[in-house]
C-alpha cells in the first residue's frame, strides 16, 4: 500500500485523446495568479505496517478513519483517528469472507459503528454483513440479514450514540427497507422490521442512498431513498418518545399517502444522493442527486406542512445522451462515479479526474487529472463533522482544502440581476460591493424607480457630480434630495462639504416650497420633509454656524415661515418676532415672545402687539411677573388711548401695585391719573386703599389734587385735602355735593376746636338762610360740641324762642349734671389725698425685723456687715452691690444726676473734714444729698421693679466693646 508516500507526481498526466486539451493543470479561475477555490493535499495515515495495502473501501466521519486495506493475503479494518495521536485499531477480516467479497462500507455519524456489505463470490451463498463497534475488535455477523445484501444505510444522527445506533434503516438491492438496532452489547440486532417495499417484487431494484432528515424546531422525520431512476421520500411528525422509525411508513403502507417522488430516465445502472449541511449541523441546506440526467440539485423545504421536501429542478447537464456514439470506455471516463457537495459547488469524480462545478452558473472553476501512479480513483467524501473533503485511490488519500469558496458568488448572483445575494456575498469587499450597488442603482433608474436609486447611488463611490446631474434633469425632484442627503449623512465628519450641502438642500426644498401655482396639499408636505430635515441636530447645527448664509437664501425666496423657523432654531427671537409682526401674525409673535427670555424684546414689541392682542399681551406681561420693570414698561405703553387699552393697561399696573408691590411714584399717579379719567369709582378705594399717612403715600399728593381737580373726582379732592389737613377746604368742597361726606370729614380732625369750628360750618350751611330748626337740631345730636347757643346766630332776628326751648332746657340741664359730676370728682379726689397723707405717716413709723444671718439678695455675704437697703417686697441689698446693678439701667439724664450728687457728697466731707466743721447744717446737707441718692439708686427694687421694667431691652448694647473685652 502507497498510503505512506508524501511525494506528489510531478509530470502532466496524460489525458484521453478524444477530449479537449487542457493546457493549465487548475481551471479554478480566469486569473492564473489566484489562489484555487480547491486544492488537494496527500493525506498522511499512520496505517501499521503488518496492515498495508490497497484500500478497497473508505468512510470518513467526525476525523475518524476507517477503511479496508487488501493485500494478496489479507483483508484488513484499519480505524484512525486523524486529529490525535491514538494508536490505530486493525481487524483481520479474513476469517468472515470465506466465499465472500465486500460491497460497500457504512461509518455512522458518531465514527464509531461500522456495517460492512458482503456478497457472495460464488452461487449457493446468500449476501450477508458484518457490523463493527469502534471500541471493540470483535466483529459480528448478522444472520438475521442473511440473503439480503445491504446497499445503503441511514444512521440516526439525531438519536444514536457511541455506544448504540438508535433506529436506524437499512436499504438492500432488492428495494426494501428494514429498520433495526445495533450496539456493542448484544451479539445480534435487537430487531429486524421490514418498514418498506420500494422493489415490488423485483429482484434487482437496489437503494442506492438511504437518508433520514429531521425537519428544524420539529420532529418531522424525511426518510430519501434513491434508486438508479428515482428518489423516493417519506415524511411523518413522530411523538417526542417514539423510538421507532417504523409511523414514517406507516400512513405509506396503507395506502392513506402516497410517497413523493423523482423519477427520470437513465442507462446508469447506479445513483448517488449527497447532501450539504455547514460542518458539525445536522439539518441540511441542499441536496443533489447524480442520476442518468445529470446532477439534480435543490433546497430542503423548511416548511413542515409542505407535500414537498426536495425543492429545486435545477440540473447540471452532463451530456450522456450526446457521447453515446463513443465506445464504453470512453462513455466510463464522461460519466461521474460519485460526488460530493459544498455550499456552492459541486465536486465530481470520474474514473480519472475530478471537475468543480459552481451550482449557480454550471461553469467549471476547478479540474485535475490524476496520474496513473497514483491510484485508481474510487470514492469521493465529506466529513459531516468537520467540513473536509476527502478523495481516495487505492493508493492513497487525499483531502482538499476549499479556499475563499465564495469570492466569485457575487458576481455570479450579479449576472443574474440577483442583486440583494450579490450585496450579500460582496459585502466584506468594499470594491466589489460598489460594483454591486451600482449595477442595481443603475438598473433601478431605468426602471424609473428613482427613489430605490436614489438610495443605492448614495451608498456607492460614483462621482457625486454626475449621479447628481441624472437627477437634476428629473422633473420630481424627490431623488435628487434623498440622494443628497444620504451623501451628506456620510460626509459629517467633514464640515467644510457639510454646509455645501446643507445649503443645496435648503435651496431645493424652498424652491419646492415657494414653486409656483404648486397645490397647497404638495406644499404643506414639501414643508413637512423640510422640517424632518432640518430637526436633524447636526443639520440645525451646521446652518447656526452658518446662519448669514442661510437666512439670507431664505429671505431671497421671500419664505417668511422659514425665516421665522430659523430664527426660533437659532435663537434670533427678535427677528422672529419682527417677521411675524410684519406678516400680522400677532398671536403666533406673542407666543415667540412669552418663549424667549430676553427683557428688551417685551419693551421693544408690546407696545405694537398691545396694538392688536391687548388683553393676551397684559396676560402675558403679568405672567412674568417681577422679571418685568413696570416703569421702564409702562412707558412704553402709556401712548395707546383706546377704551380696551385702557383697561387692559389698568389690569397690568394693578397688578403691579397689589401683587408685585411696586412703590414708585409715577407708576402710582400714572395709575391715579387713568382713574380720574376713565374709572372714577375705583380712585376714592386706590386713595383710601394707600392710608391716611401722608408720609407713606407712593403717589404724588400735590399732583394728585390737581389732576382730581382736573377732572372734578370731588369725592377723592375732599380726601386729598384732608391728607394734606386742609380741613375747612374740604368741608367746604364737601358740602357743595355730598353733605354726608362733609359731615364724615369734619368728624375726621382730633383737634376739638377745629372739628367744632367744621361742624359749625356746616351748620352755617344747613342753617343760614334757611332757618330750618329741624336741621338745627339734629346737628346738635351729631356733634356734641355744638351747642345752641353756637348754632342761635345763624338764625334770623326774628325766629321764635319757642322753637328753641326744648333745645335750650335741654342743654340748662345738661349743664347742671356736669357741675354735679364735678363736684362729686372733686369730693372723691379730697377724700384719696387724706388717705394717702394718712398712708404716709404710717409708713415712718413702719420697721423691719433684720436677723443676723440674713444676707444679700446679690453677693449672698451676710447683710449687716455693710449698709443695706431693705424693700418691702423683703429683698435685702448691700447698697454698693445694689448701686452696681442699678446704675446701668439708669437714664443718661439719672446717671449725669447721680455723679453730681457723689461728687456734692465727697466734697461737704472733705470739707467737713478738713475744717472741722461738723456743724447741723453740714449734716443737713448731707443728708439731704444722701437721701437723693437714695430716691435714685433705691427707687424700687432690683428684681420686683427694676429688672421687669427693661425685660424688653437687649442684654448687649455695645458689641464693639464686647469684642474688645473677649479679646
């Protein structure tokens, strides 16, 4: 056996002479300098050397290697496992093929158990086969087969193990399928079912692929059986905890389903079924059956209600019918022995080559022919676990590597106007995918679907300026925009082409916008994608920057809405305002003015919106409180005359006055003047409302008089004139047309003689010229300061006494109880001036009981060693310590008085002293200034007068001197 070599034949093999040439040794690509999509490399096996030989028979499954080697003498199993150093299992077979030759070998999924076919060389024996653990060296014979020669196996992948194959399904040459159970415990199958009878009878009707699928997320089970004219499937939904494959051919055998089928015809005595699932993945993608009409190839259906499983009728043609004219080993070399399948191509073997086919275009990418030497070419393979392709001779093993399979895909799907699987498989090549993207623009314009195109142009590398000058020329100029904007999404980082673009567009919605005769409908939606593009943040940011520019473009298409949009995203709410002023949007530059926050703009544009929203724009100015100067603000308004105005302009500085407490004077005599004019009701309550205080008034006393006079509000001139204390002047206004009101104020002064003096002026009025005693004498009832006798001279000379005696007895009575009263006063007031003589008296003779121990109420030293003073209330002072106390609490006035009368004092006694004199005089006087002093510093007690007295002066006068203290 050669499996040993590493050199590979250097020499061209020599090719059969009835077809083509081949000049290149790779026909993978049309560039000599690419790296081929598949490559071959030998395979070293560590094969023993007591086992070497031809290999007959191989299979390849999860990097476990199993083949049978022959050599003259023996017939040997070799099991390798090509990814770890482990010693390599070998089982002679010798002992089993007596009148026996192999057909086939089966490797399950899991690498570990083997079915090996056997036919009989000779008649009167009946086929058989051998099964295999991996673990073990012992090798089985399964007599419950005997007589049925087993052409094809379906292992369970989704419930056998390495130590049990679950299920599974064997085919024979006679069409029939059983199903059974094996594993390295028992000597026999656990059992043997006949599920299926595709044969009918026929003694040469071989499987020759045998396949059981699941479905994806379901327990649909496919069971594909392939015979040299047709593929037979067989579907069912199994019970989770069904073991048995026997229901998917239940419904079958009843005759309740029918299978479904593909039948073609052929002169191959064989087929072969392959499918493709990505490496370790048990749910296959695509499936391809080689047959006499070429290579079927199709999806799985992923949908589990479908009748159909095998989708897809494409075929790669290989031209059977047309070389049948040439001789049988000519035909043996056109025609395939196997293949297998990638994700996109197709590898196949002939007798003496290999061909890749893509499956998408049926173009060649790679062919090689093998050397004599290096074996004949038996089988093709493919790991399911790994991926790797695996070719073997009987020389040798080969694996090829598959290089960038997909780099042309693109381009093919391209070909094809399958635009989305060419973005797809030209993704990670930004070249290639430009050439996509652009080839489905291309083909979207000319389609006239300018949006689609639009949108793709922008996500390639075309030139912009020519992409752009396709789109000018549209009518709609939606594509241009999109186009422009994608563009200008990808050059954000870039701020000098940013704002180019940004002005573009700007100029082309606005042309939009403002075109003319266009319907009100298509402008209003022009506008809403101009906003949308102009809400972006980095747009907005980019026209602020540039804000010169872009309002000057807008003003050009004489847009005001836009200016004013603008504007607002910029800031600039005095050009808002003003733009929206000037298109006599008053309400819309209203609400543009309570959003911004600068104070000029309310004393720049309220007197113009007051003009037209008089009443929104005071609610406005009241909103904002004390953010507002009411003088600077009323300035401003103070020139609009109209009646809402006015009010409106009232409601604005009462709330200034009665809310925000505004104090100054123009305000107030602004307001007191709009009062005197047009609401004279509300002046007399805004008078009376500011006190009688002429000194806390915030109006403007004098100008107040003159402006009530102006405008003859007398009620509110009587009041100013009493403020002022002009009496008698607003009695005599009073009385002019409200005698109430006069009365009112002449009861106002506290000075009696001048509220008799009033009174009497308003019964001159009342009383003079009329002689009205009525009135006369009610008047009396309302002052009493007012007598008869005041009132008798305003009558004339000749009224009647009589009408006055009533009055006169009256007040003759009043007076005698007045002297009355005095007299008793003055009774009672000589009666308490006797008792508190009497009082007096007593008190000298008063005396206090001192106890020796008794001490000071405020050094609590005993009391008798220093004069004292004692009080009533029984607190007890050493004089010094009481003085101490008593002399910070008196009045400045008290405090100079005490200082003299010591200083008086210290002098008669130094006097006294030094003279000698201690004559009654001298002592009188001391005396005398001893008992002032006293009157002073023991006036009333310290803790019963004193202290109570100041309780509501602060204990610290003087903190400066405090701090110099503590310091």
């Amino acid at each position: 056996m050669s499996t040993h070599d590493t050199a590979e034949p250097d020499d061209i093999p020599a090719q059969p002479k009835f077809l083509p040439d081949i000049d290149p040794k790779f026909l993978t690509t049309k560039d000599p300098n690419e790296t081929p999509i598949f490559s071959r490399h030998r395979l070293q096996v560590r094969i023993p050397e007591t086992s070497r030989g031809d290999i007959m028979h191989l299979a390849i499954s999860r990097n476990w290697f199993a083949g049978i080697l022959t050599t003259a003498k023996q017939v040997t199993l070799v099991r390798v496992f090509l990814k770890r150093v482990l010693p390599p299992s070998e089982i002679s077979l010798e002992k089993y093929l007596a009148g026996y030759k192999i057909s086939k070998l089966f490797m399950d999924f899991t690498g570990h158990h083997i079915i090996i076919s056997l036919i009989p060389k000779s008649p009167g024996l009946c086929a058989d086969f051998l099964y295999v653990h991996g673990n073990t060296a012992k090798v089985r014979r399964i007599e419950k087969f005997k007589d049925h020669e087993i052409t094809a196996v379906a292992f369970n992948n989704y419930a056998g193990t390495e130590n049990a194959t679950a299920a599974i399904l064997l085919g024979t040459s006679r069409g029939l399928i059983f199903e059974t159970e094996l594993n390295q415990e028992t000597e026999k199958p656990l059992y043997r079912k006949q599920v299926y009878d595709l044969g009918l009878g026929r003694a040469w009707y071989p499987i020759t692929s045998l396949e059981l699928l699941r479905m994806a997320n379901s327990n649909k089970y496919i069971v594909v059986a392939a015979t040299p004219d047709c593929i037979y499937t067989f579907q069912e939904v199994l019970r989770p905890d069904e073991k048995s494959l026997q229901p998917i051919f239940t419904t079958y055998v009843n005759g309740t389903q029918v299978h479904g089928t593909i039948e073609v015809k052929t002169d191959l005595t064989y087929s072969v079924f392959r499918y493709f699932a990505p490496a370790n993945e048990r749910y296959i993608k695509n499936w391809g059956w080689l047959c006499g009409a070429g290579i079927r190839i199709g999806e799985v259906s992923a949908d589990t209600n479908s009748a159909d499983v095998l989708l897809g009728d494409d075929i790669i043609k290989l031209d059977f019918v047309e070389r049948q004219h040439l001789s049988y080993e000519q035909r043996r070399q056109c025609v395939p022995i196997s293949f297998v399948l990638t994700e996109h191509h197709a590898l196949l073997l002939y007798p003496d080559h290999i061909t890749g086919i893509c499956l998408l275009n049926q173009e060649v990418v790679y062919e090689e022919y093998f050397h004599e030497n290096t074996g004949k070419l038996l089988n093709v393979l493919r790991d399911p676990f790994s991926g790797t392709l695996y070719i073997y001779t009987d020389k040798a093993v080969y694996d090829f590597r598959i290089t960038d399979e997909e780099r042309n895909i693109w381009k093919i799907y391209l070909d094809k106007e399958n635009y989305e699987m060419a973005e797809r498989y030209a993704a990670d090549n930004s070249d290639n995918l430009d050439i996509v993207l652009t080839k489905k623009a291309d083909s979207a314009y000319n389609a006239k679907d300018y949006t689609a195109a639009a949108n793709i142009y922008a996500e390639t590398s075309n030139p912009f300026e020519g992409i752009c000058l396709k789109f000018m020329e549209l009518e709609d100029k939606h594509p241009i925009i999109l186009y422009v904007k994608k563009r200008l999404e990808k050059i954000m980082e870039s701020p000098d082409h940013v704002i180019l673009l940004v002005i573009w567009l700007t100029d082309l919605y606005l042309t939009q916008i403002n075109y003319p005769g266009r319907a009100s409908s298509e402008r209003a939606q022009w506008q809403r994608e101009f906003d949308e593009f102009v809400a972006d943040e980095r747009i907005a940011a980019a026209m602020r920057e540039n804000n010169v520019a872009i309002q000057k473009l807008i003003n050009e298409h004489a847009d005001t809405h836009n200016l004013i949009k603008f504007a607002i995203s910029n800031g600039d709410y005095e050009e808002v305002i003003k733009q929206q002023i000037l298109s006599e949007q008053y309400k819309d530059a209203l609400a543009s003015l309570s959003k911004q926050k600068n104070s000029v703009l309310y004393y720049k544009f309220c007197p113009l919106l007051i003009d037209h929203l008089p009443r929104e724009t005071v609610d406005l100015l009241i909103a904002q409180g004390r953010k507002l100067d009411a003088k600077e603000l009323i300035t401003t308004l103070a020139v609009i005359k109209t009646p809402q105005h006015i009010e409106e302009i009232i409601k604005y500085i009462e709330h200034a006055i009665y809310n925000l407490g505004e104090e100054d004077d123009a305000i107030h005599n602004y307001l007191l003047r709009l009062y005197s004019e047009h609401k004279p009701a509300k002046l007399i309550s805004y008078l009376k409302n500011e006190g009688t205080d002429i000194s806390l008034v915030h109006y403007d006393v004098n100008y107040a008089l003159l402006t009530c006079s102006n405008y003859d509000a007398k009620e509110a001139s009587v009041f100013l004139k009493c403020l002022v204390g002009m009496w008698p002047a607003a009695v005599e206004l009073a009385l002019t047309f409200d005698l109430k009101l006069a009365k009112e104020t002449a009861s106002k002064p506290k000075d009696d003689e001048m509220r008799h003096d009033l009174w009497l002026n308003i019964a001159q009025h009342c009383i003079q010229g009329t002689n009205d005693v009525e009135k006369a004498l009610e008047l009396l009832k309302e002052c009493d300061l007012l007598h008869i006798e005041d009132l008798l001279p305003f009558f004339s000379d000749f009224e009647k006494i009589d009408d006055f005696k009533k009055p006169i007895c009256d007040a003759l009575k009043d007076y005698n109880s007045k002297i009355q009263e005095l007299q008793h006063d003055m009774n009672e007031y000589t009666k308490q001036a006797d008792r508190v003589c009497e009082d007096l008296q007593n008190i000298r003779d008063r005396c206090v009981r001192i106890e020796a121990h008794e001490n000071c109420s405020i050094c609590e030293t005993f009391l008798m060693v220093k004069p004292f003073f004692v009080f009533a209330c029984g607190h007890k002072f050493h004089s010094d310590c009481l003085e101490k106390h008593v002399v910070p609490m008196l009045t400045s006035d008290q405090s100079r008085k005490l200082t003299m009368l010591k200083q008086q004092l210290e002098t008669l006694l130094t006097e006294s002293i030094a003279s000698g004199n201690h004559s009654q005089q001298q002592r009188f006087k001391r005396d005398k200034i001893k008992k002032e002093i006293e009157e002073i510093v023991a006036a009333d007690c310290l803790y019963c007068g004193l202290l109570i007295e100041t309780i509501d002066q602060p204990f610290v006068v003087d903190w400066d001197q405090i701090h110099v203290d503590w310091e």
